[in-house]
C-alpha cells in the first residue's frame, strides 16, 4: 500500500502533464522531420558554435574558413561572428562526439521540449489551470516561429532557442524573487541575443522599484550584490570580444563582408535607414491567398500572427485594463522594454533574413509570457497614490484566456506546423 502510495505521489497529475508534453513534442518533431525530409537525429552543417568550440580545444580564437557559413573578417583572419555562450554548451559534446558528429537537431529538440516544461511549470506554480498552462507553454514553441527554426541545429537558430530557454528560465527567477539567479540567466542569454540586455535593464528597474519601500539609496545596495555573477559573465564577454577583435562591445556581427562591403543600400549592421521598411514588414500581415485558395507568405510577416502569444499578451493587457482601470507599473516596464526591442530589432539590416514567420521577434515571447502573470490590481482602500491611473502594487496570479485567445493560438499551432514544412522544404 505504501508502494502504490508512493507511485501515485510521485505520477500526480503535473508529472502526467510533463510526461505528455515530452510525449506530444516528441511525437510532433518527429512528424515535422519526417515531413520536412530531415532527421531528429541528424546534425545541421550550418555549425559555428561547435567549430568554435572545436577551435578553442585546439586553443585557436579564430576558425578555418567555410564559404557556407557567416564568419567575420579581422585582419585577414576568420572568427565566428556570434556571441559565444552557445559555443560553451557545444563544447563538451565536440570534446567527447567530435567536430561534424554532434547531433545538434537532437539537442534543438530537447531545448525546445525542456522550455515547454519550463513554462507549463510556472504556470502551474501560480494556479493557472492544466489546460491554460499546456495551451500558453506550447505556444511558446510549437505555436511560434520559433518551431521552424527549431528543426536544425543551424547557428542562428541555436543561439534563438537557447535565448528563449534562458530569458524563460529567467522569468522563473524574476517572479520567485531571486535577483543573482534572474540577472545571471539574462547575461548568459546576452550571450546568444545581445539585446537581451534590454530585460537586463528592465529586470533590474523590477527589483529596485519592489525595493521602494526601503528608500532609494537601500534599494539600489540591495541590488548590487546580485549583479556580481552577471557582471562576471560580462567581464568574461568583454575579454573574449577584446582578444578577438581589440573591442570589449564587438562580437564579431560588423565585419561581416554583407555589413563591410560597399553598395546602394547598404548602411551597415544597424542604420535608422533600415527602421521604416523592416516596421512595415513587422506590423503589415504580408499573407495572402492565390487564385486555388492556397495560403502563401512573404517573409518575414507579422510578428502578432507569426507568435501569437504576443496578441494573446496585448488582449491580456487590455482586458486587465479594463477591468481595474489602472496601468500595473512592472508591466509597463516590461511593455517599454518589449516596444524598446522591436525598436533596436527593426534598426537591423537583414531583420532576421531567409526565414518562416518573424524570428527575431521571438524575442520577446518569454516577456510576453510574463506579462500574463503579471496582475493589475485594484485596491479597496482609495487613497491618493491608488487614484493614480499607474499602480505599483505587485501581483502574480494566474493566466487567463478567453475564447478568442484560445482559438488564435490553435491556429498559431495549424499556421506554424504549415509553414515549418514549407519552409523547410523549399530550403533542403
């Protein structure tokens, strides 16, 4: 009796919920492989970080030069041009599997499946129903472009997956409070996002103004200490960029001959050139349909349709408005941040290049996720500071969806499923 006791404890009905999730992703990556005529177990040639990896085994900075691969030009010598956290988890399996035998369509897969666990987690420690949680945590993958690129271990799709994985891990911290943790995660994912940076500073913001209370000065040394790991790994950024390329900020992205290279039209990696035309194919749908009714996409098209957690956030903020007729000053934070990254995204030459949906601004899906948690409230005692139209009272509750937000993330499901192996068939 104790046994069966024991077992049913241990497979309670979240455990079941994660053993779906494993089941439902598995199940899902390998129809998508199949359909897209690529292996689960296969490894994308498109490697960087493990030749990067592979290079510092043999105590080299720089890399041996591959024409299909994005590599930066320094002084006649060829580096990787991405930041190089991604390289540090390659690194062991390159040590132990070799360079070219790390399956790393395997190891996108197991970091897509493990974010969706972690999602469904957080929900569910802040009693947002079974239903709700699985919906909302597979809309941050199988429901986003983040699906397409997370069929091959290719660099640009590594470096986005595993952003997603530590901004949500990042969330997790930031809601239970623990500032290093929050702060840390969020400075290994400037390591494959350099904008992360901008929920850095937002993260940072969150806690001083939850620290008020104790007055300015208290706040701000309260949050000092915290930032020592963080400011570790960016110490350690900072030395790796100078080494490489004699500049603490320079990942490597500006000597890339598509930004060095003359040309009409070219302004560089960033230019307020660029801003007009890529708000225009962030924000326009750009899908339409041919005369047989067939769905068809340019690319990229808009991100409220591509990542539909994102709409799902921006209904969630209005009914929330609604309701309490105030604006909860952490979620205009993490709004302003998330308005601040589209912003700095747009100003980018190539907005994310050959793609399905918006990539880059999958970005911004574990900050929307957040903002689902976060609750405007709507105190009963009326004193002068709550008749201010923004409230700073924090409150972590569960998420809600109505009908609308359900049916618009099933068909983000249907439309990324879609799109995923159309895209990935035209590629291959």
């Amino acid at each position: 009796m104790e046994t069966k006791a024991e077992l049913k404890k241990i497979f309670n009905s979240e455990t079941k919920n994660i053993l779906l999730i494993i089941f439902l992703m598995l199940a899902l990556f390998l129809l998508l492989h199949d359909a897209c005529e690529s292996s689960l177990i296969g490894a994308s040639s498109w490697n960087s970080y493990e030749i990067q990896a592979d290079s510092w085994l043999k105590g080299r900075l720089d890399v041996d030069y591959y024409s299909y691969l994005e590599l930066a030009i320094f002084n006649n010598t060829y580096y990787v041009s991405f930041p190089p956290f991604p390289s540090v988890i390659m690194f062991p399996f390159v040590a132990i599997l070799g360079l070219g035998n790390v399956p790393n369509n395997l190891i996108m897969f197991v970091v897509a499946t493990m974010t969706v666990i972690l999602a469904y987690r957080i929900l569910r420690k802040f009693e947002t129903s079974e239903m709700n949680s699985l919906l909302i945590s597979f809309s941050m993958v199988a429901g986003s472009s983040i699906l397409a690129l997370s069929l091959n271990g290719g660099v640009w799709f590594v470096a986005q997956l595993f952003n997603l994985f530590l901004c949500t891990l990042a969330v997790k911290f930031l809601l239970e409070g623990k500032k290093a943790r929050t702060y840390f995660c969020l400075a290994l994912a400037v390591g494959c996002r350099p904008f992360a940076a901008v929920y850095l500073i937002a993260s940072f913001l969150y806690f001083l103004i939850k620290d008020r209370k104790f007055g300015f000065v208290k706040a701000v040394s309260k949050n000092l200490l915290p930032l020592i790991p963080m400011i570790i790994v960016a110490l350690v950024y900072m030395g790796y960029n100078y080494a490489r390329f004699g500049n603490p900020l320079e990942f490597g992205h500006n000597y890339l001959p598509e930004f060095t290279e003359g040309g009409e039209g070219n302004y560089g990696q960033f230019s307020f050139n660029y801003l007009w035309p890529n708000l225009k194919e962030t924000f326009l749908p750009r899908i339409y349909f041919d005369g047989n009714l067939n769905i068809k996409f340019m690319m990229p098209f808009m991100f409220l349709i591509a990542n539909p957690l994102t709409l799902v956030w921006v209904i969630d903020g209005i009914k929330k408005l609604i309701k309490c007729k105030k604006i909860n000053l952490y979620r205009l934070l993490f709004f302003i941040a998330i308005v601040a990254n589209i912003f700095l995204i747009c100003l980018h030459k190539t907005l994310g290049g050959w793609q399905f949906g918006a990539r880059y601004l999958c970005d911004l899906l574990p900050f929307c996720f957040l903002g689902l948690l976060l609750q405007n409230t709507r105190p009963e005692v009326e004193t002068e500071e709550v008749k201010s139209i923004i409230s700073a009272d924090e409150s972590i509750g569960s998420a809600t969806l109505n009908r609308f937000q359900i049916a618009w993330i099933i068909i983000g499901f249907m439309l990324n499923m879609v799109g995923s192996i159309e895209f990935w068939r035209d590629l291959i």
